[in-house]
C-alpha cells in the first residue's frame, strides 16, 4: 500500500486575509507554511466595520464566536450632512436587519479582529509560522512552488497564496500592473472615550459628508475608545504609502465643516496618514499553482468598510473551491478566481461611487442629500442583499467569469 503524502501550500502574509486563507486550507486537510516579512504578526491601523458577510465567513472559519465577542454590535448606521449638521441617511442594524441578513453589523479593533482569527491558527497543527521573512523570488515548476526570501531561504509547497497586501510582491511577479493612486488622503488615530464629545459617543459608525473630504467615527472596545477617521481630497501630487500625519493638514482641509463635527478634528494626540491606492479590476489573478488573495488581489479604497470582509469572504471561497475539485487545486484557484473576480469588481467600482457620492459640492451635494429621503428600512435592506447577503451556502452560486 503506498501513502499519500499530504498537499502543502504556502501562505505569503500574516494579515487577516493570510491567517483567515492558512485557517481554510488547513480545513480542507493541506499543511499550511505561512510567511510574514514583520518581526511580529499582528495588525497596524485602528478600526474596522464587520458586515454580516463577515460574520459569515468568520462562521465558515471557525472563529465566529470570537470574533462576536471583542466586537461592538451597532445600532445604527448613520450619514450626515458635515455643513449643515443634517441627518441624511439612518440604516437601523438592530433585531430586524439581524434577522434580514442572519448576521450582525459591527466595529472592532484591527488588533481584536486578527487576534481572533489568530487564535484559530496558533490552535492548528497543520499551520507553521515563520516571520521578519521578506520574499523576493517565486518560481514555479510542473510540480511544485518555490520562493526565496531576501536572505537566500528557500520555501517550497504544492501552490503559494499571495496574501501580501496592496504592495504585493506575489502580484507583481504574476501582473505587474501599477497601482492607482487615487488622490484622497486617510488620517486614522484612536480617541478615548473620556476625550470624545459626550453627543457624538453614538453606538453606530457615523460618517459626516463634506465637499471633497469625510470624517466617520464609531466606538470601540465596548465604547472606551472612538475611532476617528478623516478623508480628503489631496492639493498634492501623493505617493502611495504611509507615514505621520499633521493636525494643522487635516485642519486645512475642513474648513467650512460644522462646527460639531469639526471639533473631533482637535481630539486625537497623534495621527497616522495614508496616501490611498487601489488596483483596476483583472480577468485573471490565479497562474498554475499561485493565486492572490485580499488587498494583493483587489486593494479597493475604504469607502464601503469592504476591504477585511472581502479578505475573509475570498479565504472561504478558496477553501470551498478546494474541496469541490480535490486534489487539482490548479483547478480549484480557476473556479475560485471565476467566482471572486466579479463580486471583488463590483464591491470596488461601488467603492469608488460612494467615495464620489460622500465628496458632492454644490448641485451634487444638492441631489444627493435628497436621495433617500423618507427611504423605508426595507428598501435599505433590499438595496443591500446583494453585500450583506452573501455566505458560505451561497458563495459558490454567484456570477462567474
């Protein structure tokens, strides 16, 4: 009797994207290498919104009830005017949107998001880790997938999953397409809730729309922190990374803003900047043994609070792709990418709408605050099935390319 050696794949990256991919792999019964560039795995930034498509995968991966647990369940979703203090849009998130998208919406902590994900993986004996590892060769034979770190290391499995964020090595070898720089500056800090305003500490994300520039807050960690996000259309010509921010920048864009939103703008003590990119849409990601997942395979801005949940979404589709085609997982990454291609699409050129639609000035400003005037929940609820609708018993069924 011979024995069948176990399929091996590695996972490049050791964000949400990478762990949540290592975990579904390792589902489906294949040896997982996972490889990070930091000294540590863990998460930079601030705040993140979960939809129920979140929750969903979460479920599908084991870490739901986690997750659950260190989130904040919101209210509301709520969209103002940031000129004249009005409320243009409540989306109630309660009982009944619960049971509409059999999830809930939530915030939560970069930090707390991927060390509930993290957990799982530490758990699994089929996950390896090894950090401070940089890739900058891959190579890929009939057989198997080679890559080589920046210290001569050389790591060999079955296929590779580039999971490597919006500057990923993976998609550069396999595309190299450029990044598009999209123009619009992200400041993120953390206030504490003693420091936020006592009216503006609402249990739901509360974006403010200005003309060219928006700021959202929402609560974390069961209140005792706000995360505090600002975007602005940049004077400049801006390059694609990050690094600390000004207050006297911020400041310089929001001039005109009332003055209840305004006043957020003066409580963070320090501030992280981000020149935003993302990536035009491609027909194909996924080459003989090597797929992307996440940010390397559609970085999208931050405008519909999609980026982690398509991450997680993408991570269980692959697992699922995997188990309907078994052993070829040349042909399990086809049907994964013909099934994520349009969805990842169509949430980006959404993505890139809504940045618009929260920017309008003068007349557009105008019709968009009359859009949803006297919208009824079910309408809102209606308009959103084709997001917040998805999950795992449905996610091979959508639209393939």
């Amino acid at each position: 009797m011979t024995s069948t050696r176990p399929q091996s794949a590695i996972v490049v990256g050791g964000g949400i994207g990478g762990l949540a991919a290592a975990l579904a792999r390792t589902r489906e019964g294949i040896q997982v290498q996972l490889l990070e560039q930091a000294a540590h795995i863990g998460e930079i930034g601030a705040g993140i919104q979960l939809g129920p498509n979140a929750f969903a995968a979460l479920d599908a991966l084991g870490v739901g009830q986690p997750a659950r647990q260190r989130a904040v369940f919101t209210d509301h979703i709520i969209m103002m005017d940031a000129v004249d203090n009005t409320e243009l849009v409540r989306i109630e998130t309660g009982p009944a949107f619960r049971e509409r998208f059999n999830g809930p919406y939530a915030v939560i902590h970069r930090a707390d998001i991927h060390g509930a994900i993290l957990e799982g993986v530490q758990n699994d004996p089929l996950i390896s880790f090894r950090t401070s590892t940089q890739i900058r060769d891959v190579t890929q034979t009939g057989g198997h997938v080679e890559v080589r770190d920046a210290e001569g290391n050389a790591y060999r499995a079955d296929v590779l999953i580039g999971c490597d964020g919006v500057k990923s090595v993976v998609r550069q070898h396999l595309i190299g397409d450029p990044p598009r720089v999209t123009g619009h500056v992200v400041y993120r800090a953390v206030v504490e809730r003693g420091n936020m305003p006592a009216d503006l500490r609402i249990n739901a994300p509360v974006l403010w729309a200005g003309p060219r520039c928006h700021l959202v807050h929402y609560p974390l960690r069961g209140g005792e922190q706000y995360n505090l996000v600002v975007t602005f259309h940049s004077r400049g010509q801006e390059e694609w990374g990050v690094r600390e921010g000004s207050k006297e920048e911020v400041l310089s864009y929001f001039e005109g803003i009332h003055a209840r939103p305004r006043q957020l703008l003066d409580r963070p003590t320090s501030w992280r900047r981000w020149a935003t990119a993302d990536r035009e849409p491609v027909e194909q990601w996924s080459f003989g043994r090597i797929t992307l997942l996440g940010d390397a395979a559609h970085p999208m801005s931050q405008y519909m609070a999609q980026g982690a949940c398509m991450a997680l979404e993408d991570a269980v589709t692959l697992g699922l792709s995997i188990r309907q085609c078994g052993p070829d997982l040349a042909a399990a990454f086809r049907l994964y990418e013909s099934l994520r291609i349009p969805r990842s699409a169509r949430v980006l050129w959404s993505t890139r709408e809504m940045g618009r639609i929260y920017h309008a000035k003068g007349v557009e400003r105008a019709v968009r605050n009359s859009l949803w005037k006297d919208t009824p929940q079910s309408r809102f609820y209606d308009n959103l099935q084709w997001l917040y609708g998805w999950n795992a018993d449905n996610c091979m069924q959508g639209p393939r390319l």
